[in-house]
C-alpha cells in the first residue's frame, strides 16, 4: 500500500466501533489508531461512518493528540427526533448526541461533521419530523446524507402499519437536502482566502479534485505551465471562490 504512494487511509466498516471486542487481549479502535498514526507514509487517517456512542472525553483525548487524524467525522444520526430513534432501535438520545459534538468542537479545530438521515421512517408524523428539522438546523453539519424509508423484507419496521406516502416522503427529503446544501455553502464561504492543504486525488475535465483534511472538496484549474502533477500529492493552495459544493483554489 504504501509502495504504491497510498497518502490516505479510511478506517471504515459496519461496526468500526466495535473493533477489538472479538480479540483474547484488550486491543481497541484507539489502540489501532495510536498504531497507524506512528508508519511513515501515511499522512492521513480519516475514520468511516461511526456510531456516536463511541465518542467519549476519554476517546478523544487520546484522538487529538495523533497529528495524522482527519478533523472530519461522519456521525450516524438517522433522526433528530427521540421517538423516531427508539423506533429505530437506536441507543443513544438527541440529548447525548449533542454532547458528542460539543466534544469534537471542543477538541478539534475546524472540525467537519457530516450525518446520515433518514426521513419518511414509519410512523414519522410532522410533528417529529418538524423536531428533527430544528435539532438539525441547532447542530448545523456540514453536510447531511438524506435518504427516503423503504422497506425491507424482514426488517421489523417493514411490518410496521404507519408506513409513510411517498410524496410526503420526497417532501421532507428536500427540505433536509436544501438545509444540507445552504450549510455546506455557508462553511465554505468561511475559507475564502484562507490557506488550506488538498489532496489531489484525480483529474477530470480539466481541473484537480481532492479534498481538505476536515473533507471540503477542492478544485484546481490544471495549467498548461504546470511543471509537475500534483494527483495524489498533498499541498498547500488558497481558496478563490466557492461553488455549489466545492471550493476553488489557487496554489
């Protein structure tokens, strides 16, 4: 991997925070990380989608301290609304969740927060999906994956008899994909002239794309006077301009 000049890795899987929980000796997620964070080569460690209950003060204080850890975490919410997350099963409370951001916020400097949502989960009334529109404007992320209920075979919620109207559905969705879309503009408007390090991943129609350490996406307009590539280097450039949901740079 390292051979072949990988610069980042993604620490990602269905239960990352259950990493070491299998294993005859004490060995967890943190532990891994304290490992990886030490092996040249790798200059940066950006951890999937995690469940919120991992992030705890102690967690995090052992976090901050690895200098290659991505100041971007990718929280799975589903709902911003208690009853809707005991529906779902989920173990944690609005309450807690928002104890764990103000944990990422006290610890990392601009730090990203990205979620999944789900609306249209049965039984979703206006009222609860109202409440879950608040408590996402309250946390403002970044950027919000926003996905329509459907049933699955199996599942108890399939079963469930207050399935939602399709149209109420692609509704509430885009109105969570709108509110998404004015945060991740309002936080890019805030690097307009600000320094930033990109790792450029590809080229496509002319420009560099690579993305920030806490995950905005970069561009860069590929010259013809460019003395080296930069595709899968890091560095450093100058945010010029700002797009639908990207920012232009300068280097």
């Amino acid at each position: 991997m390292l051979g072949e000049g990988i610069k980042e890795i993604v620490i990602t899987g269905i239960h990352i925070a259950s990493y070491g929980k299998d294993f005859k000796e004490e060995y967890k997620l943190i532990d891994l990380l304290e490992e990886l964070n030490e092996i040249d080569g790798i200059e940066r460690i950006r951890l999937g989608s995690i469940e919120p209950l991992l992030i705890t003060e102690d967690f995090v204080s052992r976090l901050k301290k690895l200098k290659k850890i991505c100041n971007h975490f990718h929280l799975s919410l589903q709902s911003g609304c208690d009853e809707t997350l005991k529906r779902m099963n989920r173990r944690y409370t609005t309450s807690q969740f928002k104890k764990i951001v103000k944990i990422l916020r006290d610890n990392f400097e601009e730090v990203m927060l990205t979620t999944d949502i789900i609306v249209g989960f049965p039984g979703e009334t206006d009222k609860e999906f109202n409440e879950t529109y608040e408590f996402l404007k309250e946390i403002k992320f970044y950027k919000m994956h926003v996905f329509k209920y459907s049933p699955r075979k199996g599942t108890k919620a399939a079963l469930m008899k207050e399935q939602i109207n399709g149209n109420l559905k692609e509704e509430r969705s885009q109105k969570l994909i709108e509110l998404s879309n004015r945060n991740e503009q309002e936080y890019n408007k805030q690097y307009i002239g600000k320094k930033v390090e990109v790792l450029w991943e590809e080229e496509k129609n002319g420009y560099y794309q690579g993305h920030t350490k806490n995950y905005i996406l970069a561009y860069y307009k590929k010259e013809s006077n460019i003395k080296e590539e930069i595709e899968n280097k890091i560095t450093k450039a100058v945010c010029k301009d700002i797009q639908k949901d990207h920012i232009i740079v300068q280097i």
